[in-house]
C-alpha cells in the first residue's frame, strides 16, 4: 500500500479540532513514498513523513515514554500518553558513518515534549541523513496532514491528525 493517507495541507486549513505532532527532527519535509527503503515509502508500518536532517539533534515529538532505542540508536520507539505510538527512524547510508553519537534516553524513561532523545555528528557526511516519523498505530487515524516544508525541531508542527 503505497502511503497516501497524508497530505500536504496549508496551515490555516486545519481545524481546531486537530492534533499537532511537533517535529523531532530539523530539516527539509518530504513525502514518506520518496524514502529510498521500499519497506518504508510502501508504508508497510504505517503513515508516516520524512525530513532530510540539517541539525543533529533528535528530540521527544509529545510528551509519554521511550519504549524502545534499538540498531544502535537509529530507531526510538515512543508512546504518547494519549497512546499514539510512533518510530523514529534514522536511515543511515552504508558508506557513510557518523563518527559520534550520544543516545540521551534509555528504555523505559519517560520524556517530554521537547527532550532530547539524541544527537550525531553529521558533519562529515556527503549527504544529508533522512529520517522518519511512522504512526505504528495510527492506521484508523485519518485524515493526516503536514503544513511545512521545513521544520524545526522541537519548534514547529511535522504532522497532523485531524480528528473526525
């Protein structure tokens, strides 16, 4: 199933009643169906965005806890305290390596919106590295939107959910 259920949709179309996940990441939005992975652009795990990082940091998109840091700190698994939960993922070239990496959150800890989960040195990379947000529940929760094509983590909206 190719990942169609999210949008783009300028900001002052969305409704009130809308839910606002607030960007993990900083840099370029894209359309998760552009992800080089096919396990990833065919939505296998769900909707989903992705952002081409132009910072470094990885921070906590809502408030609720870290389930899971796995692949040696590429993906982090989060659960909101409404119950959404949703993969971080980072895809990392296999000819590129980042040198540094400091994983700020370990399982089990509980995070706010905001915290800082992790962060790498990019500055040696040729390309800029992608990264995703996946709704690893949200199948039933349509329609979805995004409103930017650039964001800032911690600051601004990367995806959201429009409550019917």
């Amino acid at each position: 199933m190719k990942n169609l259920e999210i949008s783009y949709l300028p900001q002052r179309q969305l409704t009130p009643n809308s839910i606002a996940i607030c960007s993990p990441f900083s840099g370029k939005v894209m359309p998760l169906n552009e992800h080089p992975e096919p396990f990833f652009s065919y939505g296998t795990l769900g909707p989903g965005i992705m952002v081409a990082l132009s910072n470094h940091k990885i921070l906590a998109p809502f408030d609720g806890t870290l389930l899971q840091v796995k692949n040696a700190g590429t993906e982090f698994i989060l659960q909101a305290n409404n119950g959404l939960k949703v993969l971080l993922n980072l895809q990392l070239d296999p000819q590129q390596h980042i040198k540094q990496t400091h994983i700020a959150q370990l399982n089990g800890s509980k995070v706010t919106k905001g915290q800082r989960l992790a962060y790498f040195d990019l500055r040696d990379l040729s390309s800029p590295l992608l990264a995703c947000l996946i709704l690893l529940n949200g199948h039933q929760l349509i329609p979805m939107h995004y409103s930017l094509s650039h964001v800032s983590a911690g600051i601004d909206t990367l995806l959201t959910i429009t409550k019917k």
